[in-house]
C-alpha cells in the first residue's frame, strides 16, 4: 500500500497528477537457528518479527529487503525453517500488498535457501540464493511497480566472471555482476521507478564486528568500494556486517536485529525504512529493536581480578520472574595472576540462585606472553632442565613463582613421561 493521504505535499512536479512513493524496510543478518554457548535463541527471534510486523504494517512499507544470513547455518534446523515460513505468511495476512526480497549470505546454503522461491513467488516474496538466478526484481507499490532490485546474494569466487577486466578480478568480476544486472533494470525502468541494489559483502571502509562475521571473498582484496554501483543507484542495502552503519549517505548496513556475539552488546541493532518520491531518495529512518534479552559481561570495562569479578557477579540485579528464555546472558571477565582450577566452580557458585545464563568465562593472565625463545638470555631449549621450561611457562601465564604443590605435582607428571619413554625405547 503506498501512503498518499492528507499529509502528501504538493511536489515542484505539478505537471504529474500526483507524487509516486515507494516504501522500503531494509534488514538482514537475522541468523534464524542461532545458538549462544548451546542457548537458543527462539525467543529473541519470535519477538523481533513480531516488531517487525508491527514495522512493516504502520510504516506501510511496499517491500522488505532481507540482505543475507536469513539462516545462521546452510543447514538450519526445521524450527528456524518454521520460523521464516510462519514469518512470510503473517506478513502476508497482515500487509498483503507486501513485496519481499531475500538474498542468500555467506552463511547460508544459496541452492537451499532459494528451493523455496518458485512457491513463494505466488506470495509476492523472491528469493535469490546464486548469481545464476535471475537477480532483477521488481517492486510495487499500490499503483504497480514503482522500483527495481538488483538483488545480488554474497558471491563466491565461482560466481565471478573468469576476465571481468581492469583491476584486482574479484572487485571487477564483483563490479561486472552488478552492471549486468542494473544495466537490465535501467533498460526496463519507468522514470520514477526507483534503482535499488542489495548485497552480502564487505565494503571498503566498514566497520566488522569482533567475532561474529567470516572474511569473505577471501585475501586482502575482500573488502570492495562503494563506487561499486552507480551513481543512479538511489538506495544500497547491505548485509554481513552486524554493527549498522553509513558507508555513504546511499550505502548502509541495517546490522543485525540482536547481538550475536557478546561485542555486538552494544549495538544499536536496528531496521531501516526507506522512502522514495518519483524514484528519488527522499527519507530513511532507523528504527531501533527492543532487547529482549539482556547481556552483561562483567565486568564491562575489561578483565578485572577474580575476586572482584566474583563480587560484581554476587552483585548483579536480576528480574526473578522473567522466563527462562529471558534470563540475561552473563559473562565473566577474569585477569588471572596464578593459576585458579577451581575458576568455573567459584563462579558458577557465585551466579548458583540467580536466574541467569552463564555464556562465557574469558580468561586473561597477567603474564609476561611471548615466545620462550623470546626472553634474554637467549638459551637453547635443551639447556634448559623440564623444571626451568615449566618456570619460564608458568611465568607467561601468571605473575610470582609457582607454589611447592604445583611443582611437585609437575614433577610427578614430568616423572611418569620420562618413565614411559624409556620404557618404550627398551
Ligand atoms: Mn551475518
């Protein structure tokens, strides 16, 4: 449904009977099937959609772009499945004018994810998994097409064109790819439809999140640059990078709907609605998804000693009625100076009658790091006696000398193995 009504304002275009708008919503990266340490999460995904329902109804968004990693996994599991089919079907109900355009990302299977578009082409949904689909989608508003996608999924080398030319060939095969397919929309464009384009890629320039998204494309050319799509291009909706962000005032990054990894805590994860007047760009918002779940990593700032760690642990305030699919995922941070065995049993005690998720205990020892070849004075390993190797180990990891009972159970084990191996040699 396009939204013409009592606010449209009389454009410098009077000669046309009225202004053409078109609504996009742009997101990606939901990773359907995600598991955090073994946790899933179901919950945060149910209530993302339905924000986004609510998002796509009051908007009155014409078509959503979803820019890759649909799935977590190329192999999903059948809830993640039921998830996206049951998704698709309300959206329908709820805005059945709804267009809707999936790519496939480096994380999902491109012939598995696109199995599914011949049927729900029938419900105004495309799904494009490899560049040998037909990558040229037209949107529609209320009044019939009003826009054109060049919905180009995450390439794999093999999806580039052998002598694309000029230039490092993975930037040009990429570059090739694109022009191919909005060479087509602009040979079948209105003059106000507008030229989108969509993409699972990293661009020069953007920011990666810590742990939670693969270099792809492979080698120190994956990264590719903004130029990439022309100047007539109105609008670039990208996936890959969770972290949403601007690349140009064109070209953005919607990021992931929840965190994915505990860095990504402090994301403003968010969808973006883009409008267009007469095929221009003429708005976008952001607008933020509520957490559903909470993450804490203590302590926030960094790696704190294990005392302290396990007072603030003590210390976190946590709704006791929340259900189990809402219990906040925790996270110690914990700078060792000696060796602590007994770490994950003192600090799940600590956490024992709290309704909480232990995702992860980060360890960082207040050591000296670096190769043992490394310290001065420079000495062969076999000058060395087992117990001066263990030392020098000790003394990366932990500060002080390690105690009489550790050496001794050293000895005890360094005993058994020169046992053995002389066995062995009889
Ligand atoms: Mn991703």
């Amino acid at each position: 449904m396009a939204s013409v009504g009592a606010g449209a304002r009389v454009s410098i275009h009077a000669a046309l009977p009225m202004t053409r708008r078109l609504t996009l919503c742009h997101t990606s990266d939901w990773h359907l099937g995600h598991t955090l340490a073994g946790h899933g999460r179901e919950a945060e995904h149910a209530a993302f959609l339905d924000f986004l329902l609510d998002v796509l109804e009051r908007e009155s968004v014409d078509a959503l772009l979803v820019a890759g990693d649909v799935y977590d996994s190329a192999n999903p599991p059948a809830s993640a499945q039921a998830m996206l089919y049951a998704f698709l079907a309300r959206a329908r109900r709820r805005s059945p004018a709804l267009d809707v355009v999936m790519i496939a990302g480096n994380h999902d299977s491109p012939g598995r994810l696109s199995a599914a578009d011949p049927i729900l082409r029938a419900i105004g949904v495309r799904v494009i998994g490899t560049a040998r689909e037909d990558m040229l989608v037209p949107v529609s508003d209320a009044a019939g097409v009003a826009g054109w996608v060049a919905a180009v999924p995450f390439l794999r080398p093999s999806d580039l064109p052998r002598h694309p030319g000029e230039g490092d060939p993975i930037v040009a095969g990429v570059r090739a790819r694109y022009r191919a397919v909005l060479d087509a929309a602009r040979a079948r464009r209105g003059p106000r439809d507008a030229l989108v384009a969509m993409g699972h890629c990293h661009m020069v320039d953007a920011t990666p999140s810590e742990l939670s998204e693969r270099a792809i494309l492979g080698g120190p050319q994956q990264a590719l640059p903004a130029d990439l799509f022309g100047d007539d291009v109105e609008y670039v909706a990208l996936g890959h990078l969770h972290l949403a962000q601007a690349v140009t005032e064109r070209v953005h990054y919607s990021g992931s709907p929840i965190p994915l990894s505990l860095p990504e805590e402090t994301y403003p994860h968010q969808v973006r609605v883009v409008r267009f007047e007469d095929g221009r760009l003429a708005e976008q918002r952001a607008h933020r998804v509520p957490r559903l779940v909470d993450v804490h990593r203590v302590p926030r700032e960094g790696p704190a000693p294990l005392d302290d760690v396990l007072a603030a642990l003590a210390a976190l305030a946590v709704d006791a009625d929340l259900p189990r699919e809402r219990w906040p995922f925790v996270e110690a941070r914990v700078r060792l100076t000696a060796p602590a065995p007994d770490l994950r049993a003192r600090v799940e005690a600590a956490l024992a009658d709290k309704p909480v998720r232990l995702v992860k205990i980060g360890v960082e020892h207040a050591g000296a790091p670096g190769a043992l070849a490394d310290r001065a004075p420079r000495r062969q390993l076999h000058d060395l006696t087992v117990e001066e190797v263990f030392r020098e180990a000790y003394a990366r990891k932990y500060e002080g000398e390690p105690d009489a009972a550790l050496l001794a159970a050293f000895h005890e084990v360094a005993d058994a193995a020169r046992r053995a191996l002389e066995e062995n040699a009889s």
